[in-house]
C-alpha cells in the first residue's frame, strides 16, 4: 500500500515548493532564489534563509543539483579593503532558534559546472544536507541578472473599503 502514501508525500512536497518553503527535523528553508547567468558562464550563487526552529544545533553541511557538477559552501569577506571568497569545507552551523540567512556578499551556495545556462523565470532544483536534519529539498527560482534579493512573495492586495 505505498501508493496513499507516496500520493500524499507528492501532495505535501507539492505544497512545499509552492510556497518557496521547506522543513525537516527543526530546519525550516525559506526564501530561497539564484540569479541569471550570462552565456557561457558556468558558476552560479544560491540564496536562502535557514532557521532552527529545533532545540539542538544543526550545520549544512553541503548541497547538490542535477543541473550543475557541484556546489560548494561559499562566504564571501573583507580581507582589507578586498572582498574576498573562500569555501566553508565545514560548512554553516545554525544554532536553536538562530537563522541564518545565505544572501549576496555573504555565505551563499556556489554553483559549479552548470549544465545550462540560468534563465528568469526557470528554477533550480536544490537538495541540502544537513548534520542532523539530513537532506531537505528545494527550489530556487531563477531571478533577473542584477537581483540582490528573492522576488516577493504575491500576496492578495489589500482591501479597500468606501
Ligand atoms: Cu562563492
């Protein structure tokens, strides 16, 4: 009797990725976008939000994609007055009820090799290990090519009354 369940497995994923949001074992993923690439480029950066809504300290500790070779865990800082990038072979911890926030010129995901070029409007599908919480799937829209921030969410409009 897999099928109900796997049916409603589909359904809840379904719910998931629509909303931009993902949970697991206290990890709860929000937010998450990339940007365009120009042609011929090869790297990318993924953003997202992680809250630990646990009550033990958990770490990502890596990512994956089908649409790339790898992704790393980048953190770009001020060395000086140079900006400077460099790979968290340990990753990111986020401690219980931190959050922490994968954004443009900080921690971000750093996409390696993609096998085509990132267009917007397209998506990324991501899976994200974690220490503790294992692997949480999700999907990163493809934003324009000077985004610095994911796209609003759409919510209703609101109501005027005369
Ligand atoms: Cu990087």
């Amino acid at each position: 009797m897999a099928f109900p369940m796997n049916a409603f497995r589909a359904a809840m994923l379904g719910l998931c990725l629509s909303s931009g949001q993902a949970y697991a074992g206290g990890i709860e993923v929000s937010a998450p976008w990339t940007r365009a690439t120009a042609p011929g480029a090869s790297v990318a950066a993924g953003y997202l939000v992680l809250m630990n809504k646990g009550t033990e300290a958990d770490r990502l500790t890596g990512a994956s994609t089908a649409a790339a070779q790898k992704v790393e865990i980048h953190e770009m800082r001020m060395d000086g007055d140079i900006m400077k990038m460099r790979a968290l072979p340990d990753g990111v911890e986020i401690r219980p009820g931190e959050t922490v926030t994968l954004k443009p010129g900080g921690v971000h995901l750093m996409i390696f090799g993609l096998k085509q070029r990132l267009l917007p409007g397209e998506t990324v599908a991501v899976t994200l290990s974690f220490a503790k919480a294992g692997q949480i799937d999700v999907v990163l829209p493809v934003q324009g090519v000077g985004a610095m921030a994911p796209a609003p969410v759409e919510t209703e409009p609101p109501k005027v009354s005369y």
